[in-house]
C-alpha cells in the first residue's frame, strides 16, 4: 500500500512538472494533507523542472549511498539565505552528506583545492541522491553544514573562493 502512495506521489510531481514545462510558471507549490509538494525551474525558460521539495508524513530512513552518481551537472547557485553571498545554496529541502558512505572519507575538506564540477556533497531528498557540486574551481573555504543534517531550499552548503 505504501508503495502505491508513492507511486502516487511521484506520478503528482512528474504532473506538476510538464505544467511547468507548458507554462511561463516557474513554480509551483502543493499542500494536501501532510503531503507538501514544491516544484519548481530556474529563471531562464529553456530550462527544464526541477524538484525542490517533497515531504511525506511517512519517515523515511536516512543512508548514504555506496558511491556518489557519475557525471553530475554543477548545481546553480541561488541567492543564500543565511550565509556568505557567493556560498553555494540547497537546491532543495533534504538531508545533506558531506560523505559518499558512513565509513568513507567526506568528499571534499575545507582547504581543499577543487575543480569545477567536483561533487563536495549530496542532498538526499524522496530517497534520491543528488549531487551538489562545485561551480568553479577553487580553494574550499567554508562548509556551513554538518554531514547528515537537514536542509532547506536556500540554506547555505558551502563557499569556493
């Protein structure tokens, strides 16, 4: 049954997403119940939907994913809302890993150099994993978050100079 709810979820999302996709919206948010569902594009109209946030009452599990997904996009910088002004933000609501599994090494310290396109962490959001990676390249100079800690959309991740 649980299954089907999720079926369910994910079939209401990939419909909020080709409405996106039809229209000059950029955004679209949904309260049903416990259910809160936010869909939404970046700013320019070529680009395609993007999950920002899905909740369920149900609790889910939290695990790292046995490696990092292969050839991730580099995630736009949004405006953030708690931090530096250049720091890269959450893309969406989730729990945040600095590491590729529990007993690995985090994916990039702070100090590091890293390169344009270099995973520094992901956001595990509906059971998903994504990939949050480095815009440019550069010195890691700041982490504002803890491996295994809850995001929101906007919440700043960590800053390249």
């Amino acid at each position: 049954m649980a299954a089907s709810k999720g079926n369910n979820d994910l079939e209401l999302i990939k419909e909020l997403a080709k409405v996106l996709d039809q229209t000059d919206l950029t955004e679209i948010e949904m309260k049903k119940g416990d259910l809160k569902i936010r869909v939404s594009k970046n700013g320019s109209p070529s680009a395609a939907p993007q999950m920002i946030a899905a909740s369920a009452p149900a609790p889910v599990a939290a695990a790292a994913p046995a490696q990092a997904p292969s050839a991730p996009a580099p995630m736009p910088a949004v405006e953030s809302k708690d931090g530096h002004p250049d720091a890269v933000t959450s893309p969406m609501v989730g729990t945040c890993y600095l590491r590729p599994s529990p007993d690995a090494d985090a994916f990039a310290e702070i100090g590091a150099q890293v390169k344009e396109g270099d995973t520094i962490m992901l956001v595990e959001a509906m059971k998903t994993f994504n990939p949050i990676t480095a815009p440019k390249s550069g010195k890691l100079s700041a982490v504002y978050v803890e491996d295994v800690s809850p995001v929101e959309f906007g919440d700043s991740l960590f800053l390249i100079e």
